[in-house]
C-alpha cells in the first residue's frame, strides 16, 4: 500500500531489475474472481502489482459510488496470501487532483451493452486504466471476463494507442448455483440472490439450444427475456453480438457473445457467455 | 524514415542502452522554428527523434488537411543536417487503422481560444500526440511557442496521465519584419504577407504600453482590433489570459498570455506573447 510517487519509484526499480510487471487493477472487495486474476498475473509475470482503486470517473452521479462495499483490511490479507508484490492504493486526489481534465475514450464500443444506458461509464474505465498503466507499467493486465466488454474496450485502447501491454482475460467464476461472483451481490436480498441465478440459466439453456441447432437471436432474446422476467428480473439489456466488434449476429454461431445485464430491485447484475 | 514496428524495436534498443530520448513532433514543411526545437532536443537528450506526421484528426472537414503543404525530401535534408537520429514519418494507416476507436481530450481548456471555432482540433492534437509519446517514449518533448494553447494542453494530459516526459516549450521565431514563422505562411499573397506583420505590431504595442503602465484588456483588445482590422485582418479571436489556466483576466500583468488568430484571405494565423 503505497502512494503514487513511492510506487513510480518502484516500479521504476523492478523495471531496471528487468523484471516483468502483472497488473490486476481491481476495485477492490475482492472475491474468488478477483484473485483467479492475480493468479495469472503471478503464473506470467515476475512482479505482480494489484491495485484498489473505486474509480469515481465511472460511476453516474445516481449510481453507488458512495456505499460501494469496501474492506481493505481483507482485502489486503487476501492479497497478501496471494503474494502479490505490491498493493497500490491510491486516493481518489492522487489520480484525479482538483485541475484533472484529460480523459480518453473509445468511441462506438462505448456506446453498446452496458455503454447505453451508463453513458460515461467507460469513459471513465478507460481513463483510469490508462492511468494506472502509465503509474505501474505493466507487460501484461489482467481484467475478468464477466465485464466482457470492458474487455473489448481496454484491448481496443491498448492496441489504438501502441501501449506495450498484452492484456489477458480471465475467465467468470461462479457460485456453486451458477450466480457470477460480484461485488455487488451482498446488495442482493436472499430472495433476489436465488432468483439471481436465473441468468446463468438463461444463459446456458441457449448454449444448450445453440448445440442442438438453434440458431435465431431474437429467439434467443425472447427466451431468455421470458425466463428472467419470471423470476422478477428487469432486464437493462440483452446482447447477441460478435466477440470482437460487439455487433448485433444475424445468427447463432461459434464465437458468438450473449451478455446481459439484469437489475433484481436496485442491483444491477452483469453475465455473459461465448457460444 | 522508418515504419511503426522498425521504430518501436529502435526506440526499444535505445532504452536498453541507457540513452534519454528527445522528441520533436512535427507536421513537418519544416522552418526555423522547427529546426530551433529540434536544436532543443538535441541538447537536452542523448537520442533525438523527430516525427513527421500531417495529422488528419486534428483538422476539420473544411480546413486545409489535403492542401498542407508537404516536402518530405527538404524536411529529410534539413533534419539531417541538424543530426536527428531518428526521423519517424508514420503512413495514416499506422496511426489510425480502419479500425482505430480511441481519443483523448483535455476538457474546458480544448475549448477556448482555437478550441472554440476550431472544437476537435485540439483532441485530434492529444490523441496523436500521446500515440506518437507511447511510440517513441521520449524522456523530452519539445512544443513550438506559437500555439501556446497546445503546449499548455499538452502539458495538463501529460501531468494528468502521469507521463514520465518533461515537455520543453521553444520560442517564437519570426521573419526579421516580425511575423511568426509558420508553415501556412506560403499561402499568403505578397499584400497578405505584407498586412500580416500587423499581428506582432500589434502584440508589441500592447506590451509596450503595459511597461508604461496600461493595464485594461478591454481596450488592449479593442486596440488590437482596430490596427488589425485597417491591414484587412479578420480577427477570429483575440484573448487576454492567464498564461496557466487560460481564463480572462481582469487586470493585463506579468505572466498575462495576449494570443490571437486572424485570417489574412483564407489563411489563418496565430501569434502570442507573454507579459
């Protein structure tokens, strides 16, 4: 736990070492997902950097920034377990002094999925994961898979910009029911969090269907819509689209992202699949 | 003269061997002013690169992007003169694949001055200058004095993304009658060029009358005006800021930027200086 300056100079330190830096931007409360990332990191790099770091830039001035769970005391422990090498914590004044002006963006992805209806959203992804880059330096940052297009985007800006980064995606790790791990879920009252893990099932009955053949995305939506709707979701969207471009598939097909986002009362719940 | 990938490896090499790297970006139809940035680098770093790169993003529709003017055999003769080691002419396509998604911007202070008639220029400016920064990973870059606003732009992204680059901003050189060199310059008739002296008289005025005690920027402006307007200058703006932040001020003082853009014909043109 660090501040910006001490940890610019260590990185700057393991750098001239000519170690490999693995980067796990988080923000924090960490769960199972969270540190099946950090174990990546840690199998393919020599100094694993994690940071915790609630980004106020991507938060709309309605949503949860202020009561989004926090615990750095496990959080660190978890980390230290995990011996990870370094646990950046900035303030949100480091990152964002009172003259901060400069943002990045990636436009049209920014605009899908999850991007319609939180409208800066990645805008402020993209901002502070460009600037933990530039702070930590890494070779490789890993980022989860169940914010698939976050993914996108981040891949997108590392390429669009030459950044020397390879960024790695994990993989969604589950409850035993099938419920995506998420910070977010202690929101869930314990009839919302069994209703929950509908989307999962949703989204597996249409990994099912596509094997047996079928093949239509609108009848895929209404589906999964119909099953989701039952158990008292209100669907924010449901996506069939290109892995790569994010593009609405006029078929099913090997490759194919189905990702939703679903609020059971006031949380909003993200899981996706790749047929 | 090289492609992205060979001057990536380059740069690669060149850290490796310990060298500080000094860049100056360039649009490149080179004069004094470049050649005296370049001069710059040249002292402060072990490794100069300079970049030529007629950068679409940062032109609108109307503007002058195809007629620019371009002497790519000149600019390599005269940097070589000048013991550039490294002279980077990216293809449009390298920069901005079909694919390319991703801008960055510097809020509030793209929009004054030759932000307000001129609203993507200055983020076309930063998204190509940082790409340009994480191709060539200067330990120095060197911005021109003319457009001030840039370099104060510039300085705030790379402040605000934590960019380890010191950015050097040279001074104006100007013909002997006064006017600012400037590529653009060749488009101006004899009577233009001739009217177009009026700009730095008219800066020169105003700072001689502050050392005499002036200090209202009303009139500083409605002076600057008047002389302008008689040499058939159409005044696009005329601003009295402070040099930092760029907002108005009430009171002309030291460290007061009076920067102006007026078109002779078609062609437009910027001076400044500093009280």
């Amino acid at each position: 736990m660090r501040t910006l300056a001490k940890t610019k100079r260590l990185v700057k330190k393991v750098k001239a070492n000519g170690k490999t830096i693995g980067f796990v931007p988080t923000m924090g409360y960490l769960h199972e997902g969270h540190l099946s990332l950090v174990r990546i990191a840690r199998r393919k790099s020599q100094f694993v950097v994690v940071s915790i770091f609630v980004n106020p830039a991507q938060f709309s001035p309605h949503e949860d920034l202020a009561k989004y769970p926090r615990d750095m005391k496990r959080d660190v422990a978890l980390l230290r377990k995990e011996k990870v090498d370094l646990i950046f914590c900035p303030s949100v004044n480091e990152i964002y002094p009172p003259d901060y002006k400069t943002y990045v963006y990636v436009k049209k992805l920014n605009r899908l999925m999850c991007g319609a209806s939180r409208p800066r959203h990645f805008q402020g992804v993209t901002t502070v994961i460009l600037n933990l880059f530039n702070i930590v330096k890494p070779d490789i940052a890993v980022f989860g898979a169940k914010d698939y297009q976050q993914g996108v985007i981040i891949k997108c800006m590392t390429r669009n910009l030459n950044l020397d980064i390879k960024i790695i995606i994990g993989k969604i790790i589950r409850e035993k029911d099938g419920l995506a791990l998420s910070s977010r879920n202690i929101y869930l009252s314990p009839r919302q969090r069994k209703n929950a893990t509908i989307l999962y099932q949703a989204l597996r009955r249409i990994r099912y269907d596509f094997r047996q053949g079928f093949s239509d995305p609108r009848r895929a939506k209404t589906m999964m819509r119909q099953m989701i709707e039952k158990k008292n979701g209100r669907i924010n969207y449901i996506a069939v689209v290109n892995k790569n471009t994010l593009s609405p598939v006029k078929k099913l097909g090997a490759g194919t992202l189905i990702a939703l986002a679903v609020f059971f009362g006031k949380t909003r719940l993200i899981d996706n699949t790749i047929l």
